[in-house]
C-alpha cells in the first residue's frame, strides 16, 4: 500500500521560503508512470493545484498563479519529492498535500495534509 | 475565483438521489478527462471518479458521472449520512497546462 507524508515547518515567516517533503512509502517512487503533485488548502476555501512533477523531472507542470515562485524538485534516491515555494505572504497560509497521480487517472494516493501557517 | 464552477451548496434526505454540477470551458472539460473528489473535513481528498465516469476500487456505484459538451454532473444515489462531505471536481486545462479545480460543493445529507 503505497503512503505519502508531508514533511516540514508548520510555521514560516512572511517572505521567506516554505519548503515542504514529501516522503513515499510501499512502492517506488521511481516506477509506473506516475507525477508527483502538491495541492493545498486555504482554510474555507476550495482545492489548489500547485503542481506537479513526472518521475524522472523531465516534465513540471506549475499553477500560472504561483509559477513565478514555486519549484518541485524529486529525489529518487531518497523516495522523496520536495515544493519550495518563495516570497510567502499571509495568503499561502494552508493545508498542504502531497499526492500521487497517474497519468488520466486522477490523483489516488495523498498524503494527511501538513497544516503551514506564515505569520511573524 | 475557480475556473471550473460548482454549485457552493447541495443537499438531499437519506435514499435521495442528488447531483452537483460542474461546468468549465473547451479546454478544460469539453476536450479533458473530468475527475471528482470527496473530502470529509480533516482528512484527505478522496479520488471518487477518474476518466469521466470510472470508479477507483471501493466507491460504490451509487456515484455515477455524466459528461456533456463542457459540462459534467456527479450524482449520488441511495444518500448516506456518509456522503456529507465536500465535492470538488477537476480536469486538465490545457490553455493552462495545469490542472484546475471547481470551487467544491459542500454536500448535506438531512
């Protein structure tokens, strides 16, 4: 049964850089044809996709919104997959998840979601 | 503002059938797969339908998904106390290369 787990301070100040893990358990992260994906969740708000990231990082898809400040990066070696995400403000106060999607098939496996609040 | 637009609100009595609704443009759903999720407030998302109208191991056919144009609805029939619980659909918006979220509809059972 493959898990994912966020990783990462719940606390960050304003303009710094929130940087989050996350670390894959029961399978590869390096086998299938799977993307990496990081979504998160203001609270009452709806869902947004941050982005995402093939297996072998050749391919990175981001939000337009955030593409200016973000970047995915993988680490096979590890089994881990990791979002930087720079310059934060109040407004990227949120649920954080990880998850996994395969390709046309939506994302199946996610992670419990890692409460990171950005306040001084 | 979400680029996939979803009713903010539904809800049904036990052994109703409802539906929510989910409406975007051509590039997202009218040439893209649609996927649905499910989430009860402090755990994760849920994958309920992928590819349109197809079922992850363990939903139960109760959930069903139709397709038109750029359009799609979930329905939910025989509702449960279960099924309360926030619903967001989702699709691959290629003038964006990314993908996009509906604004989710909070599902009621009363």
């Amino acid at each position: 049964q493959v898990q994912l787990q966020e990783s990462g301070p719940g606390l960050v100040k304003p303009s710094q850089t929130l940087s989050l893990t996350c670390t894959v358990s029961g399978g590869s992260i390096n086998s299938g044809s799977y993307y990496w994906s990081w979504i998160r969740q203001p609270a009452g708000k709806g869902l947004e996709w941050i982005g995402r990231i093939y297996i072998s990082g050749s391919i990175i898809n981001y939000n337009p919104s955030l593409q200016s400040r973000v970047t995915l990066s993988i680490d096979t070696s590890k089994n881990q997959f990791s979002l930087n995400l720079s310059s934060v403000t109040a407004a990227d106060t949120a649920v954080y998840f990880c998850a996994r999607e395969m390709a046309a098939a939506g994302n199946d496996y996610w992670g419990q979601g890692l409460l990171v609040t950005v306040s001084s | 503002q979400s680029v996939l637009t979803q009713p903010p609100s539904a809800s049904g009595t036990p052994g109703q059938r409802v539906t929510i609704s989910c409406s975007g443009s051509s590039s997202r759903i009218g040439s893209n797969y649609i996927y649905w999720y499910q989430r009860v407030p402090g755990t994760a998302p849920k994958l309920l339908m992928y590819r349109n109208n197809h079922r992850p191991s363990g939903v139960p056919d109760r959930f069903s998904v139709s397709k038109s144009g750029t359009s799609a609805s979930l329905a939910i029939s025989g509702l449960r106390s279960e099924d309360e619980a926030d619903y967001y659909c989702a699709a691959w918006d290629d003038s964006l290369s990314a993908v996009v979220f509906g604004g989710g509809t909070k599902l009621t059972v009363l």
